[in-house]
C-alpha cells in the first residue's frame, strides 16, 4: 500500500527499484497533507495523481520493473465528495495513464 508506506515515511519508488519483480499486486492510492489523517499520520488519501506520492511513477514502475499485474485502487477519504464519484475518476485516471 504505497499510501500508508508514504505516511510511514517508506517510498514505494525506492522499495520497487531495490527489490525488483517482487510486487504481483499493488495498493494504488495518493494522499494529502491532512489533521490527523486515516492512520493519524498527518495524511489522507485523494483522487490519484493529485497529492504528494507520485503514484503515476509507482505504478508504471510497478508494472515495468516491480513484476506488478494486479493494480487495486484504493481511496478511503473524499473530500466531500461521494465515494462512487471518486471511484470513477481513479479508474478513468488509471485508464488515462494506460491501465
């Protein structure tokens, strides 16, 4: 889960490069800056590619490098929006960057 790898002070860029073809599937979620946060890390997660993480360099390094097949989008905060809205444009993101 590259969010709560981020939020832990981890970088999943970093892990992927040192431990290539180890990551079948991958937690897709981006965060931001946040009060207390879902993990009380100061962060909470956001449409993809709209904080801080870099997720599009993650997951394309995942899926070049990281042995990854299986990418799962996960959003647990909204913002004030519905979470089927927020749904909907992670997988439209994800399809824009070619998944």
């Amino acid at each position: 889960d590259m969010g709560n790898m981020y939020g832990a002070g981890g970088r999943a860029l970093d892990i992927i490069r040192r431990y290539p073809k180890r990551f079948i599937s991958m937690h897709v979620k981006d965060e931001i800056k946040s009060t207390g946060g879902e993990m009380n890390d100061g962060y909470e997660s956001t449409i993809l590619g709209k904080g801080v993480i870099g997720t599009k360099a993650i997951v394309d390094a995942g899926k070049a490098t990281g042995g990854t097949k299986y990418f799962i989008i996960e959003q647990e905060s909204y913002q004030g929006r519905s979470p089927l809205d927020c749904a909907g444009e992670d997988l439209k993101i994800m399809k824009k960057w070619g998944y």
